[in-house]
C-alpha cells in the first residue's frame, strides 16, 4: 500500500517507521526543515514551528518507552545515546512504601528527554529506514478526490502539496497534530462533515527548562511529577543530559495568576513551596518564562451515524483526539494509535475502502478511546476543582472518581500496591479501572486514603499565591 502521511512530528514518524518496516511504502510530508544531526543542538538550532509545543515541558512516559523497546528498539537505543534520562518512579519512594521489588516492576520504567531531541532521534531513525521517504519543506494544502465509493462517499487519491504538486496514493493519514487542517480539507472535497467535539481545555501553563551545572537532577518531590496545590498544579519533569523543566498550570480563566507569565514571580512562587526551590536553582536554557494557554481538549470522527465522510483518509494521534497536556499522555496514547494503524492495515493491499474507515474508526474507539474519555474526565474534575478554590469555595463532586482518585493519592503515600496502581495509571500503563480493580487494592484505598481531605500539603494559601503572582 501506498500511504502519504501529512505531518512528521513524533507520532507522524513513528507511525511511518512502522508501516515502512511492515512492507508498505510511505511518504512523510512535512513543512519544517529536518532536525540537526546532533541531538542536543536541536535544542538551540532548529525550528518546528508545525509543532506548537516543541519547546514546551514534556515527558514521556513508561508505556512510550514499553512501546519501542517492542516495536522500535533502534530508536530507544538512539535516545539513550543522545542523553535521555531512564528511571523508574519507583526508586523515589521511600523503601517502606515502595516494598519488596515484584514481577511487572520493570514496566514502570522510563526513559524520557525535551521534546527536541527525541524528535530528532526519531527523525534520524526514519531518514535511513528503506521504502520511507521524508518530503520536507513543503506542506499537505489539500486532499486530491478519486472517484466515489459505490455509496457515492467522496473518496481521497492523494494529497495536494502547498507547493502545487500532487502525490498520488492508496491512503493519506492525517497526523497533523493539535493544528490539523483535515476539516477544512473535507470541505475542499465536498464531504459531509466530520464529527468534531472541540472545547477549550481550560488550562494555562507557565513553564521553563534548567540545566545542572554538576550533573545532578533536583531530588524528586511528592509520589508523581503532577503535584496539586489548591488552585495551581506543579510539574517536576525530568528530562536528558542533566536537563529539567517546571511548569505551574493555573485555570485559564484566573486572571490574578497571569502575572505567573514574569520570570521574577514565576520563580517566586516555585520557590515558596517547600521542598520545590531547588528545581528552580539550575541555569535556566530560557531567558523568559514560556506559556501556553487556549489548547483544545477535541476528538473527531470520520465516521457519522455509521457511514464514513470520507474513504481513503484516517486520523492518527493529536488530529484525531488532543486533552490537556499536563499530565502527559499524549505521545503514549499517539503511540498506542500507531501501532493500531500498523496491525489494521497488515496486509491490506488496495485503496482504502469505507470498510477500512469504519474498522479504524471501532478500533480507535476501541485502544485509545478508554485513554481520551479518562482524561477528559480527570481534566473536567481537577478544572472544576482549581475554579471553585480560586472562588474561596471547597469543591465537592457528584462524581465518586473524584474521591476515589484523591483516595488512591493518599493511599500511594502508604502502601506498596496502591502505589503501583497510581504509577499504573499517570504511566499509561492502566485504565484507572483496571488498577483498581487489581486484588486489594479498591478495599486498601477506602481503608488507607479516606481521610484524605484533612492531610494538608504544606504551601502557599489562595492570597499568598495571588500576591507573589502580583509581585
């Protein structure tokens, strides 16, 4: 099969690896120029402008680095190579909660970098793989029509690139990421419209990258790298070659944190919660503190009331679902679509048919789909939660995921298995679902981290937070 992939980030790369080492033959068009042989130069020297939050905080987490060491083993040796920092969350536990080591253990394991350089390593990977071509400087505009289905569904033959050209094909995924154009390119084709839920995640994040002058990362603080405290969470991300980022994430409504956006109160308000000032101790590789706001929480559909809008076009990653990035899914669910996209189309030969776009459709709803619903459900819970704390309000939820989710955090603070199942979850690893539904631990969550609303967490109040954010 003859496939063109519209967009060459992470996912978009991956996904042509596997399907050019599964005998198929696979264009990748991208805007951007390619990355720099170096890794680490990547850092300073390259634009990727495609991809809105190349240079934001990133991690990545165990069920990506689980993925290639199965699917691309040469990648994860190549991040390795470049600096990429492995660890397992559970050597920051103290050794009464982390327990004795258990089978499975080593699924917690981590291998993760700045966005930059594992998009180049991936990139190197993809450059020297036969029946894979990178078309790099020019950019999919719009989809070339074949001729309809017996159903009279408008069908894809390829893509029209900006520069004029067109580049026939059997199927065109759609890997554009957050920005994805595919709608408007439907509309070109005359299709029926997709089916878009889109809204605004609600989040803002302020963030900034650090470099240890001695090698040393700052020492982990609290069970996971999402840390909550009333009306703003703080992320803690280790990253490769002696690199970090932290991020503060505010309700993108709370106009008293936007001042968060200047380096001096940004900085004043990591260091004024206990144990977090080191992190913000390292030379920072930014001169100012980024932000990102107005990103979309959407998930889209070929399929409409049970007939395709389109045959020979399909969603991969971010184009067909995107969720608040803070607690760091996304790449893993990407790669978890990825791989899907491969075993789907295993021996399909042919243009791609309405047959084809419904079975992506179920068996996207079906490896991925549980992943988007669950986050867009912690997103909606912890966004209500930061709002009504920000009113001077207690929140309180009808939805009992929301106490047992809190329960389960406290409960990971005490006992070994709630622990895993709480890593199980924030790694990609487990539906909270099934870590719950594990032997014990439902029963051990109730019983340890019912009480969880009277543990404090030492840290600023609601106006100490507003006044370092106002200078």
């Amino acid at each position: 099969m003859k496939i063109v992939i519209a967009g060459g980030g992470i996912i978009g790369l991956s996904s042509a690896l596997l399907l050019a080492r599964d005998g198929h033959e696979v264009i990748v068009v991208e805007r951007d120029p390619a990355p720099p042989a170096d890794p680490i130069a990547a850092w300073d020297d390259w634009e990727h402008r495609s991809v809105t939050q190349v240079r934001m905080a990133h991690h990545f987490a165990p069920r990506f680095r689980g993925l290639l060491e199965r699917e691309l083993p040469d990648v994860l040796d190549g991040l390795v190579a470049a600096g990429a920092y492995r660890y397992s969350p559970l050597d920051h536990l103290p050794a009464d909660v982390r327990g004795s080591t258990r089978p499975g253990d080593d699924a917690f394991d981590t291998v993760t970098a700045r966005r930059v350089v594992v998009e180049s390593v991936v990139d190197a990977a993809a450059s020297s793989t036969s029946g894979l071509r990178i078309r790099r400087g020019d950019a999919v505009a719009g989809l070339v029509a074949g001729p309809p289905d017996p159903s009279r569904i408008p069908s894809v033959a390829g893509v029209r690139l900006a520069s004029g050209e067109e580049i026939a094909c059997d199927l065109v995924v759609d890997a554009g990421g957050r920005r994805s154009a595919l709608p408007g390119w439907l509309d070109d084709l005359g299709a029926a419209p997709c089916l878009d839920v889109v809204e605004d995640s609600g989040f803002t994040y302020y963030g900034r990258h650090f470099r240890s002058a001695d090698g040393s990362l700052p020492e982990q603080q609290g069970e996971t790298l999402l840390n909550e405290f009333g009306s703003v969470s703080i992320l803690t991300l280790p990253a490769d070659n002696s690199t970090w980022s932290v991020v503060v994430v505010v309700a993108a409504g709370d106009a008293p944190l936007r001042g968060l956006s200047r380096t001096d109160r940004w900085t004043d308000t990591v260091r004024s919660i206990p144990g977090f000032g080191q992190w913000v101790d390292g030379e920072p590789l930014e001169d100012r503190v980024m932000t990102m706001a107005k990103i979309e929480d959407r998930i889209r559909s070929l399929v409409v009331d049970g007939c395709p809008v389109a045959t020979g076009v399909l969603t991969l990653g971010d184009a067909w679902a995107c969720t608040n990035p803070s607690v760091g899914r996304g790449i893993s669910i990407g790669m978890l679509h990825a791989v899907a996209l491969r075993d789907t189309l295993h021996d399909r030969a042919g243009r791609a048919d309405a047959a084809l776009t419904r079975q992506w459709d179920e068996e996207t709803a079906r490896t991925v789909g549980p992943w988007f619903e669950a986050t867009r459900a912690g997103d909606r819970l912890r966004l209500a939660e930061m709002q009504a704390l920000a009113a001077g309000e207690e929140f309180t939820s009808d939805d009992p995921g929301f106490e047992i989710g809190r329960a389960l955090g406290a409960a990971a603070t005490a006992d070994p298995e709630c622990a895993r199942a709480l890593f199980g979850i924030a790694g990609v690893l487990q539906l909270p679902g099934d870590a719950l539904a594990a032997p014990g631990v439902f029963d051990t969550v109730l019983a340890v981290g019912a009480d969880w609303r009277d543990v404090a967490r030492p840290g600023p109040s609601r106006a100490e937070l507003v006044n370092l954010a106002a200078g």
